[in-house]
C-alpha cells in the first residue's frame, strides 16, 4: 500500500559572524619581519631551548615568558603530509582549495615546532615523502601582505629521490 | 577533603574597547602573570587545575583549542573551559576543590569584544527555528524586559538612569574601567534612542579584556594569603529559554540562585548581612531588578532605594562601587569581574573604590538574555 510522504519541515540558515583578529605582540613581528624582510622569526624558550613556531607568549611546557627571537632559515624537513581529496576552504577567501592538493609540515632547520603549509609537489606518493628536504617559497615582496599566505607554498629541495621503504 | 574555598588572589586586566596590541592569549597572561606575582604561586608545581571561561563565537574559534592553554598552564595538565558567565566558572572550580580533587585553581575569563559584532553572535543565542530570524539580539530582548519591569513595578527611566549615573561616576575611581564620568540623569534620558526604554548610555559597552582568580582549599589558603576571601554561599539556577514562557519582570531563577547561596551561607536576611553588592548590570535598568531579586529590597523599591543614595559608596548597601558592567567589561568575563570586585573590597584592596568595613559581600553573574541562567556567590573575610 502506497503511503503519502510525511513532510518535515527545515529551515536553511547561514550563521555568517565577521570576525577581525588581533594577532598581538609576538605574531605581529613574525608576519612583519616575514612581510617586509621575508625572514622567518621564531622565539626560543629562555628555560627549555625549544625554538617555537608560531611565536607566542609563554613556553606551555616551561611556564615561562618567551622574550628571545630566533631566525630560521628557509630550508627544513618534511615531517609528515597528507593528499587531499576534499575542496577544503580558504575562510580567508571563501574559496575552495582546488583537489588534489598536499598539506604537510615542515620543521625549518633548528626549530623544535613545524610548519604547517601546502606542499607544491605532484599529488604522488612517490613524488613526496617523510624526510624530504624543502624550502619554503615566498610571495614577491612588492605582494606581501602581512599574513600567512605571504608564504605561498613549500616545495622539495631539487635532485631528490624517495628513499625505497616498504611503509607509506 | 576541605570544608571551605578561599579566594586568594585576583586581578584583572584593564579593559578598553579594543586593545589591538594584544592576542587572546597575552590579553590572558596580562592577568595570570599578575594573579601569580601576587600570591607567589607558580606554575605548573603550585597550581593543580585551571578553568578557563569564554564563548566560542564570541572568541570565533572553539574555546577548546586557541592558545590559551598554554598561558594558564594546562599543557599535559587539567584545564577545563566553561562558555559561560565566568561566575560560574566560581562555582566549578569551588565544587572541584570541595570534592577534594583539586587544592589550589586557576580560574581566568577573557572575551575581546572589539574582534566581532555584539549582535551577530547574541542572535545565534536565539532558537534558530522560532526567533532567530527575527533578529534578536540582548539589547532587544532586554528592552522588552526593561518595559515589562517598568509597566508591573512602576519604574521609570529615570530610576535607571540613576544607576548609570552611579556606576560612571564610581568607575571614576576603579583604574581598569573602559568608561567613567560625571553624567546627569538629563545625559542619560537624552543619549540616543537604542531600543526605548534603552538609550545608548543604558546599555553597558564593548570591552576588551580578562580577569584571572586564584581558588584554594582551606588549608592551602591560609598558606598562601592572611587575607583569605572564603565562598560562605554559591547558587546557580536556569530560567526557561523561551522569553515568553516567562514574565520578564520575575526574577525566579536568580531568586533560586540567591536562595541557595544565602542558604549555604546560614543567611537569613540578607538586607542585615550583606554590605555591599557587584550585580551584572549589562543593562541600566537590569541592576534594579537584580537587587529586588537577591531580596536586597523589597519588589518594585529599587528604584527609590537608589533614588535615596543607599547604593552609592558610602551608602547603606553599596551596589557596583567599582562602576559595574556600565563601566565597561567585556561579556563573559562579566560575573568574574563581579566575583573579583567583592573580594578586592572584602580584602581592604579596592583603592580609591573601597568601600569601609565591608565583611559580607554578594557577587551576582548572569549568563544568556535577559538574565536567563544567574550565578550568586556570598563572599565573607
Ligand atoms: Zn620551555
């Protein structure tokens, strides 16, 4: 016997809140020293030594007020990564990544944290792997703005190949 | 195990409308460093829980993952986050210490107000299904309030306007206040028209900044601080979501809050005990409804009460000597700023806001519009 649908009712809503965020002391000279100069700027713990990215405030593990800044160079190790098959948005633009794409994370040579970016690497698990060496790639100075994207991408360092490993 | 909580330390941030020279995290740690200097406590080896009170939306992050873990010493520790009136941050962090888990907590509120739009996130408080498409916002729904309150108790805009010029006047006196002056009832009436009987200089502004409390068991507080500022009384009671399911002129939820907390600390009349009060005047008229329902005076007479200057410093019962929520503190932090105020009173230490001989105070928090969850909290040296 055939039965009529129930109807439910749902009402579509978008919760749009604009937000405009203070980065604060230590993460306005990190994007200012990266806008301006292109240098990347760490602090180092005055107790534990651990070089922190992003800069901030106090060492969590320590306890205590992070006041020495460190320069890192450009240069690092990719410590792990992922390729994405999700069109993951850029709530700075509202636009979706295009997939697929490589997220992974860098630790800059003498640096304890990492790095977070996209990789600008062929979306292949034989094009990329843990341990590959990587620069980071800056936009051109004259169209910095002050944030995070002034970093554009992180890419293998030239002449490498995939070390031959049984495990992914 | 411990039979009571003392609060050993506070301090605040000063609050300004936007303070751009600081992150969440530093804005946190402006107040935390400066709780720690004072009682000597450090962390991580002194301190062995942390609350941390926001709001997700307000904040735009989950308050469950931004940096402030880090800065009141949560890292592979116990931190807990409240999105509520920091108030009841209190009371959690006296329950976790009653049970005897906890001896010594760290309790913080932060908002930045100035990063977003008061009215954008208080709409999302609304039932997105009944009337949120209306475009609620607190200042609507307490302007129905505030009309309703005045229609059954005979209050008029010139009692509340009263209070306005009571708190910006005392937050002369009280160096973290956002807004202080001198304003006549003539200023208050004539500000511009928000949302009548609500005029701009009724409504309590947009602030930055944080509030940082220490709790501890007895024990530990006696060690730590002479002056300890003991929790006699805490109560908390919801009221129903819906605003017309309730008479907004009532006060039932905070008269339940209140009875508790007067219950629990052996109170009978709180008129003869109490000595002065911090209330959540988020709005002018709401600090007159407030005292009614904490049974300070009697329904419909609190109008006249301030009119006859018993609630100035100085008075009979001072309410809000520190310039109350008018003065300018952000949402959130809003009842930890109540809760802080009683006891720099309580502890000789409210400067130039001092009120003399104050042994009982009554810090009162509200979380939702128009009063919909409250927070009392009985304080006593
Ligand atoms: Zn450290």
């Amino acid at each position: 016997m055939a039965t009529k649908d129930k109807e439910w009712i749902s009402i579509p809503m978008t919760v749009d809140v604009p937000y405009r965020f203070a980065a604060g002391g230590y993460m306005t000279k990190c994007l200012t020293e990266l806008r301006d100069n292109g240098k990347i700027f760490a602090v180092e713990c005055p107790k534990c030594k651990r070089v922190q990215l992003p800069p901030r405030v106090v060492c969590a593990e320590c306890h205590v007020k992070n006041e020495k800044w460190v320069e890192l160079p450009h240069e690092g190790t990719l410590m792990n990564f992922t390729i994405m098959y999700l069109p993951l948005t850029d709530p700075t633009t509202g636009k979706p990544h295009e997939p697929p794409f490589v997220y992974g994370s860098v630790r800059l040579d003498g640096a304890t944290s990492v790095l977070d970016h996209m990789v600008e690497v062929e979306p292949d698990m034989d094009k990329v792997w843990v341990g590959m060496r990587c620069r980071l790639v800056l936009r051109p100075k004259e169209e910095r703005i002050g944030d995070l994207s002034d970093i554009r991408y992180i890419e293998p360092l030239p002449g490498q190949k995939k070390p031959q490993t049984k495990s992914r | 195990m411990t039979e009571r909580v003392a609060i050993v330390g506070v301090a605040q941030t000063r609050f300004a409308p936007k303070r751009s020279d600081v992150n969440y995290g530093e804005m946190a740690y402006e107040a935390i460093s400066q709780v720690l200097k004072d009682t000597g406590l450090a962390l991580p080896e002194d301190i062995d829980s942390a609350i941390s009170c926001s709001h997700d939306i307000w904040d735009g992050q989950t308050i469950s993952d931004i940096g402030i873990t880090d800065v009141i010493g949560g890292h592979l520790r116990a931190e807990e986050k409240m999105a509520m009136d920091g108030s009841t941050a209190v009371f959690y962090g006296a329950v976790g210490i009653l049970s005897g888990e906890y001896s010594c907590t760290l309790i913080m509120a932060h908002t930045k107000m100035s990063q977003t739009n008061r009215h954008i996130v208080n709409n999302v408080a609304f039932d997105p299904i009944y009337t949120r498409m209306l475009g609620f916002d607190f200042t609507s729904a307490a302007a129905l309030q505030a009309r309703r309150y005045m229609y059954k108790y005979g209050i008029t805009r010139e009692d509340a306007a009263r209070v306005v010029v009571k708190n910006l006047a005392n937050a002369k006196r009280n160096p973290c206040a956002s807004q202080s002056g001198d304003f006549t009832v003539a200023d208050v009436l004539s500000s511009p028209a928000v949302a009548p009987p609500l005029h701009k200089l009724d409504i309590a502004p947009d602030a930055d900044g944080a509030v940082a409390l220490i709790l501890a068991s007895e024990e530990r507080a006696r060690k730590i601080t002479d002056k300890p500022v003991w929790i006699l009384g805490i109560g908390t009671c919801y009221d129903a979501h819906y605003l017309g399911d309730r008479d907004l002129a009532d006060t039932f939820a905070l008269e339940k809050a209140a009875g508790r907390a007067y219950a629990m600390a052996g109170i009978k009349n709180p008129r003869r005990s109490v000595d002065l009060a911090e209330v959540g005047d988020e709005f002018s008229y709401q600090e007159l409804l407030w005292l009614e329902g904490l049974g300070l005076c009697d329904r419909g007479e609190a109008g006249r009460f301030t009119a006859s200057g018993a609630t100035a410093i100085g008075g009979k019962l001072p309410v809000n000597p520190s310039g109350g929520l008018l003065s300018g503190v952000p949402a959130n932090v809003a009842g930890l700023n109540r809760v802080a105020e009683a006891a720099l009173q309580l502890r000789g230490e409210a400067g130039d806001r001092q009120v003399r001989g104050a042994n009982i105070a009554v810090a009162q928090g509200h979380t939702g519009f128009c009063g919909q969850h409250q927070c009392v909290v009985v304080l006593g040296n």
